[in-house]
C-alpha cells in the first residue's frame, strides 16, 4: 500500500548504498551517508537532492518524482527537512512522504 511504499522510499534513502550487496542488491539505498558531517549549506543540500533523486531512479514502484524539496529545519543549523511527492507506477494521484529529517552537522 502507500504507507509501505513511503515507508520503503525512507529506507531506501537512509540505507548507505551498497549496505545490502552481500545479501544481492548492492544497488539499494542511496550516497546520503555522504554527506554527514558537513555543514548544511545549499551545496550540499543540493547534492542531498541529487543523491535523493539517484536512490529514487532504482525504486522500481515509483514512476516519477513529482516534487523534492529539502530545507533547512527550523531552529536548528545541522538538520534538513526532506520532503517528496511522488507517482507510483500505476496510480493516478501523487503520494506525498515527509516532511522527514535528515541530520547533516554532527
């Protein structure tokens, strides 16, 4: 359903990519783990959107992205807030996932 596809989108995006290969998908997940550690600016939360949008590319229930957005979260300078509109394959309507939290700045 699409709580399960959401669900599923998150973890994807969470997941360092590669983590599973040993179990036969060294495809899944993302590059976001890459950019822990460094400073939030819209640099890097533009390479935060391209490492989304790559992950994505290999979810084979999404048809398209429709929307991403990723902003700085209020109140805090380290964290980002990520969210998605996306089409699954065969639906008609958008299903939006997030706002969620991504930490940058330790």
């Amino acid at each position: 359903g699409l709580e399960n596809l959401a669900q599923a989108v998150i973890l994807r995006v969470l997941t360092p990519r590669g983590e599973l290969a040993a179990l036969g998908h060294p495809e899944y997940g993302s590059r976001v783990h890459e950019l822990i550690g460094r400073e939030n600016t819209k640099t890097q939360r533009n390479l935060l959107k391209l490492f989304i949008l790559d992950a994505l590319k290999l979810e084979p229930r999404i048809e398209k992205v429709a929307e991403l957005t990723v902003a700085p979260s209020p109140g805090t300078k380290s964290t980002v807030d990520v969210l998605l509109r996306v089409k699954p394959v065969g639906a008609t309507e958008v299903v939006t996932i997030g706002p969620f939290a991504i930490e940058l700045a330790v």
